[in-house]
C-alpha cells in the first residue's frame, strides 16, 4: 500500500487509503504548495514571454496570441469560449494584437458578415522564435533529469492538465 518513492519524502499512497489518511494529506498540501509556486512562475514567465514578443504586449494576450496561432483563423465568439474569458477582455487583447500587427481580422470565407482573427506572419515569426528559444531553454533545464523522471512528468501532466 503506502510505499515510499525513492528520493522523495512523499509517500507513494493508495487511494483506497481515503482522502484524510495522513500521508495523503500530506502529499495532497505538497502537491498544492507546489501547484501555487508553479502558477506564480508562471505569470511570471508571461510577463517576460510576451515582452519576447513585442515590449508593448499584456501578458494576457500572449496566451491570445498562441491560441490562434494553434487554433487557425478563430472568430472572437469562439476565442471567448476558448479562453473562458468576458467578451470585453477577449476584444481589447484583440484589438491590441491587431494594433501590433501580430494578428488580423479578416472576413470569415463561409460567412460574409462574420470576421475572423488570424495571427500574421509577422505574429507567426515572433512566436515561431520565441517557442524556439523557449524550447532550447527547456531542454538545458531537464538535461539533468533522467529519462524516467521526465517519462513520469510527461504521463502525469496530461491527467493535471484535465482535472484543472
């Protein structure tokens, strides 16, 4: 049942062992002390990946930016959606990407009346190379982590990344 991990002081615990066994609580306030310093890297990260890509760039709408470079030509409704953000919030970060030049809006070709945003070349480029460098970044920083380390990472994160 509750072996311990090889190098970590966490127990590896069953869930059969219910949620207020002690060492799954445990693990359970580790997981969420790490979660909270993650998320705060992580806004921090936005500040200085969008500045990568333009000075004048929100953080918030470097997200925007990746989505439709990812997602293809999206109208805003959708982006709305997408994000789980307002309406209002979604336009400004358009309206700024548009001011940019880093995406553009451009009439829908299966509806006349709608117009949808699509990321430039200009857009594409910035953040072609800033994914690059943040790749090459990425792979310094696990170089010292075995293979099996990042197998385990890599299988977890997906199972995160759903529940959240």
């Amino acid at each position: 049942m509750g072996a311990e991990s090889g190098n970590d002081s966490i127990a590896v615990i069953d869930a059969s062992e219910g949620a207020e066994h002690p060492r799954r609580r445990v693990a359970a306030e580790a997981v969420e002390r790490e979660l909270s310093m993650l998320f705060r890297r992580a806004r921090r990260i936005s500040l200085s990946l969008a500045a990568e890509i333009d000075p004048a760039l929100e953080p918030a709408a470097y997200g925007t930016l990746a989505l439709i470079a990812d997602a293809g030509p999206l109208r805003g409704t959708e982006l709305v959606e997408l994000l789980g953000l307002d309406k209002s919030t979604v336009s400004r970060q358009i309206a700024q990407l548009v001011e940019l030049e880093l995406v553009a809006r451009v009439a829908d070709p299966t509806d006349g009346r709608a117009r949808l945003v699509r990321i430039t070349e200009v857009g594409a480029d910035r953040l072609r190379g800033l994914r690059e460098r943040r790749r090459q970044r990425l792979h310094e920083h696990f170089s010292t982590w075995s293979t099996q380390d990042l197998g385990e990472l890599a299988r977890l994160l997906p199972r995160l990344n759903e529940m959240l």
